[in-house]
C-alpha cells in the first residue's frame, strides 16, 4: 500500500512539536512515539496557524 504524502513539511510539524512539548519525544523515538491525543492537538494547533494566517491576509 502506498504512502499519502503529507500536507505539512516537516519544519512546521516540527515547530508544532516544539510548542507541544513532544520534539524531544520526536528526536528521540520518532512520530510513532507520540501519543494520537498529543498529534490531534497537533493537527489542531496547526489549522489554528492556517486560519489565523488566512485571517492576516483577508485584512
């Protein structure tokens, strides 16, 4: 079965996992390590970004 590509580059997955407090989990043991609570705060935090960035541009 093929791979999805994702959405998200790595650099912001990476900036959202610093925010979160899981980049040292995420160095350390890689993304399968994080917790599927802590990657839906993840993908909430960043749809927040995304919103907040069309927002910014509307104005």
């Amino acid at each position: 079965m093929a791979r999805r590509r994702g959405v998200m580059s790595d650099a912001l997955k990476y900036e959202l996992a610093r925010e979160l407090g899981v980049y040292d989990t995420v160095v350390r043991e890689g993304w399968g390590s994080v917790p599927s609570r802590q990657c839906g705060n993840l993908v909430r935090l960043a749809i927040e970004k995304a919103e907040q960035l069309v927002m910014q541009n509307q104005l």
